[in-house]
C-alpha cells in the first residue's frame, strides 16, 4: 500500500514513512491511494476471528507487504493482550437494551480509548526503528487523554523519546496526575499556559513542525491522531463491534461516537468505505461545535477561543483529522483542499460548494451538540436505568446518538473513557464519587517537567535540544 499527502505535495511513501513521518512534508495528512475493500464473503469469514486475528487481517491491508506477515503478527500478538486490556475481548461489547450497545473502548492501561491505538503505535515505532538503526523523540499535544496513552506506549522504550503538550488548565486532577506523576527520562510534560487550551499546544507543535531543518535534525515524530497508525488500529474496534452486534452481514448498525479532533470518527468513515454496513455516524461534538456546525450549515469555522466543558477531551476547535474527511469530500483534489485549508488557517469561515455538500450529505455522519446539562443527564439516566457508569464523553456521544437513532437497527456507543478519569463531573451527576485507582492521591500537586507561554516556540525548541535523543 501506498501513501499520499492530502496536500499534494508528496511523492506516494510505504506505511513505515508514514508512521515515521507523522505530519507529511508538505504540510498535509498522510492517506492510502485507496481504501481496500472487503466483499460479503471476506467479511463471513471475519465474523469469528479474535481480536488479534481480526487487527491482523485490517491492518496487514494497510501495511501491505511493508513489514514481514509474521512480524507484524508479533506487533499485534504483543499489543493486543489479556494482561494490557484486562480481557481477551480487548473491546468488549455489552447489550444494553434492545438495540442499544456499548462497546468498552476504555479497557487499557490509561483507561482511554486512546490505549488502542497508542499501544500498538509504541510497539510499531520500536520494530521500525530497530529495523531502520535510528531513533524518533516523539512530539505530541494533548487535550487529557493522548498524552497519559502516548506516553504509556513509549516509556522505557529505548529508541523514542517523547515530548508532551499539555494545556495547564482545563485537564482533569486525575488526568494531570496520569502524566505528571511519570519521571522517566525519555518522558517529558510541558504545560502550556493559554487561552485555547489544546488548540494552543496543537498550534506550538505544528510550528515547530514546520521548520524543516529542525525536524529533521532532531528527527521529530508524531504521536498525535494525525499518525495514519493510530487511524489504522481504530478502524478494528468498529470491525469488532459489528459483528459482535449481528448475527449477519446483510444487518446495519449505527455508531454514536464523542468528537474532538475527529481520529475516531473518521476510522468509522473509513471502515465503512472499507465496506462494514454501518449506515450512520453520530458525531457528538461538545459546546466546542465547530463539527456539528459544518455538517448543519457546511462551513468549517474554527474559532479562536476554546471553551472550557465538562467534557475536556473533546475541547478542540480545530479538528486536524477533519482534513483527511475533507479530501476525500472534494474528490482528493489536492489544489482545492490547499485552498480551502488557506482560509481555514487563516482564521476565516471555509464554505464548502454545493457539489461537494452533496457528497459530505451522503458520507453517512449525523451531527448533533451535546451540553454540560446533557451529558449530567445522560450519565444519571443511565446509571439509574441500566447501573451503567459512563463518563462524560461517552454520555456526549450517548445523548446524540439516542437522539438520531433509527429503531429498527443496533447503535452502539462507543465508550472513549472510563468515569475515574472525571471524578468531579461524575459527582455532580451522581452525587458520589466513581471507582478510584488505588495509586491515585487526589491531594496531591503534580507538577509537569516545564512550562512554557503560549506560542513560545525558542523555549519549546530550547527544551527538545535539552533532552531529545540525539
Ligand atoms: C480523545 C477523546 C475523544 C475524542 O476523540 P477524537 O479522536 O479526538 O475525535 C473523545 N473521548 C475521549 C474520552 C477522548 O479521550
């Protein structure tokens, strides 16, 4: 398999550049030349397959011949364990109701559905490196929950170090004190102090990105959901949960899935270009609804202040893997993303065409807001209704796609995050506190390596030469 840049600017590279590489050199986001597809018979003949064994046949289409089978088998053998995910089943899914399913995404070490991708992201960088005698210090943002995942799948690993943006207010305690507590050497928490919270950081990485000397001399990667990996190994769970859900290809499903920086839901789109019957894509934005607003109106207007909500993970107001949705909507035509992306940078509302907004309508996604108010209520109802603690996020998702649901077929919720991760807004639903890990000290000061203002990109830069592998 072959990789494009949805910029244009990119001679085709194999699925090891592009994990390696993170951002393309033109600027763009790395994609397939095309999305292989599944007849009805291959799907039968996954239907049974375990989790491994299901990655396994996914992912290999996407590799395509670039790593060894039996390799990458062993990539996949050692990500996708009892001991990493806490069952065989990895993303197991729950009947909640009639045709209302819950597929346990949160299962991993960090308690995010951000494991999935990130433990086999760790576990590829390892391979690639070893293979190609170099090394990666890894650059990445986050809203809460990449950086505690990103950094679980590379610490201790020899050849990568990792560089984290976080925002330094709007993450939960919880959430700061799954960073901040690790010390290991080739980890290192930098706290960004701004107003756009994750947009902000997003905006210090893409800068330094940008300077192509630097990167190349400190050899800086991706671990951000613009990795085409990380889009890659999410594309399995919904696999997984259709056919967990069914009993045969010829039935539909929907999935109600929390939005923020659009990698989830985008591995869905592709999943179903891939040929999986879903039929809808409930896309759950936040107040932060700069998604729901471009599939109501058709325009893409990020905004220039991110507000902060109950569910953080999803405070985001410029969606980078929106772009490779977009590329595909204006028929891969690079010159036309180049000029639409143009104004999206420059702070300017983008209109898409009405010949595009066609195509955009009959993409399948369904988008829907949700409040403070929603999720509060959602996660009551749900406990009260079913026993079942949800965290925000997933309540985000839950409410949206409860709203949109066809009757007459399974949706199922995907659960990003588990409610520990959330204590405070769990409480105010519930009036009590959720299941706390025992290491978790909630008087605690945790405290990030350094940090940095908003836009300091000579400190940033400062502290990589500091302490990247070199
Ligand atoms: C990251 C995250 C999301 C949003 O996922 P995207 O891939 O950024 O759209 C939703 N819920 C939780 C709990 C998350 O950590």
């Amino acid at each position: 398999m072959q990789y494009i840049s949805t910029r244009g600017g990119m001679e085709p590279v194999s699925f090891s550049d592009v994990v390696l590489m993170g951002l393309a050199p033109d600027g763009g986001l790395t994609l397939p030349i095309y999305y292989p597809r599944f007849s009805n018979s291959g799907l039968e003949s996954m239907r049974k397959l375990d989790y491994r064994d299901l990655a396994f046949r996914i992912l290999s289409k996407f590799v395509g011949g670039d790593i060894p089978s039996r390799d990458l088998e062993g990539i996949i053998g050692k990500t996708y364990t009892e001991e990493n995910f806490g069952t065989k089943e990895i993303t197991p899914l729950e009947k909640i109701d009639h045709n209302l399913y819950l597929l346990d995404l949160s299962r991993g070490p960090t308690l995010a559905f951000k494991d999935v991708a990130l433990q086999l992201l760790g576990n590829l960088f390892e391979y690639t490196l070893e293979k190609k005698s170099t090394h990666l210090n890894l650059l990445g943002a986050t809203s809460g929950d990449t950086g505690s995942a990103a950094e679980e799948a590379v610490d201790g690993k020899s050849k990568t170090a990792i560089f984290m943006l976080s925002p330094l207010t709007g993450m939960t305690h919880f959430q700061g004190a799954q960073m901040y507590s690790r010390k290991s050497p080739n980890v290192t928490n930098i706290a960004v102090e701004g107003r756009r919270g994750f947009d902000d950081c997003q905006d210090m990485v893409t800068s330094v990105n940008k300077d192509a000397t630097f990167k190349q001399q400190y050899r800086l990667g991706a671990v951000n959901s613009i990795n085409w990996a990380r889009v890659a190994a999410q594309v399995v769970y919904y696999f997984k949960g259709y056919f967990a859900a069914t009993d045969d290809n010829g039935q539909s499903v929907n999935f109600a899935v929390p939005t923020g920086n659009f990698g989830n839901i985008l591995a869905g789109y592709i999943a179903k270009q891939m040929g999986l019957p879903i039929r809808h894509l409930y896309l759950a934005t936040n107040e932060n609804n700069v998604l729901e607003e471009f599939f109501r109106t058709g325009i893409y207007s990020p905004r220039s202040e991110t507000i902060h909500t109950s569910s953080p993970s999803m405070d985001i107001t410029k969606a980078s893997n929106f772009e490779r949705y977009l590329f595909d909507m204006l028929e891969r035509d690079a010159r036309k993303l180049n000029r639409y992306m143009a104004l999206v940078e420059s702070g300017q509302p983008a209109k898409i065409s009405e010949r595009y907004w066609e195509r955009v309508q009959n993409s399948g996604i369904i988008a829907g807001t949700s409040t403070h108010r929603g999720r509060l209520y959602i996660i009551k109802a749900f406990y009260k209704k079913y026993g079942r603690l949800v965290d925000p996020h997933t309540a985000d998702g839950i409410k949206v796609g409860y709203e949109n649901r066809d009757l007459d077929m399974p949706v199922i919720f995907l659960e990003t995050a588990k409610p520990a991760k959330f204590e405070a807004t769990i409480r105010e639903a519930i009036g009590r506190s959720p299941e706390m890990p025992s290491w978790y000290d909630p008087g605690k000061d945790y405290k990030p390596d350094f940090v940095l203002k908003a836009g300091d990109i000579n400190g940033l830069k400062r502290i990589i030469k500091q302490r990247a592998i070199q």
